[in-house]
C-alpha cells in the first residue's frame, strides 16, 4: 500500500512465514535516473536443504557353532557253515547158540 509521503509498506503471508517490508521512495530525479535507495534488504522465504548423510557402523555379532560328532557302530552278524564229524561204535552180539546147546 502506497501512503502520501512515499512511504511503502508491504506484508507478505505465505507458508507460515510473515514477511514485512517498508521502503521509503525518494522520487527526486538526477539526469534523468533515480538517486540509490536506502531500504532494508528482501527477506525472501526461507529455503531449506535437505543433506543425506549416510553412517556405516561394523556391529560384531558372535555366533556360535557346535559341532556334534556321533560315530555309528553297525555289528554286521554274518554266518558261514563250520562242518563238524563225529563217529559213533554200536557193538551188536551175535548169539549162534549156547554152550548149553551142545549137545
């Protein structure tokens, strides 16, 4: 808004942020260009940079591993014939008579 005695005051709203500006305007012309203007610098809105940062952290981990050693033991039971011979005597008597029988 532009007052009579060449003042301007301005006010920004915009993203949650306000933004207020006043300017004085000298309108006296020298060789036909503007004398330089005092006036407060431009607050523009605030940018914001994002940096990504990547930290790599060695975290040791103990795991442990046993080893169980189990031995089978397998008894394989084989048979194989062991021939054996045994003799045996039978006396058998044979009776032709008597002494009786004589006669």
């Amino acid at each position: 808004m532009f007052q009579n005695d060449n003042e301007m005051t301005a006010q920004f709203v915009g993203d949650n942020n306000t933004i207020e500006m006043n300017m004085d305007v000298d309108n006296n012309m020298m060789g036909g260009m503007m004398q330089p203007m005092n006036q407060r610098p431009i607050v523009g809105p605030v940018q914001q940079r994002v940096v990504n940062r990547t930290f790599v952290h060695e975290v040791p981990h103990v795991c442990p591993i046993h080893t169980r050693v189990i031995n089978h033991h397998i008894y394989k039971h084989t048979y194989r014939p062991c021939y054996t011979c045994s003799e045996e005597n039978v006396c058998s008597n044979m009776q032709c008579g008597s002494c009786c029988d004589f006669k």
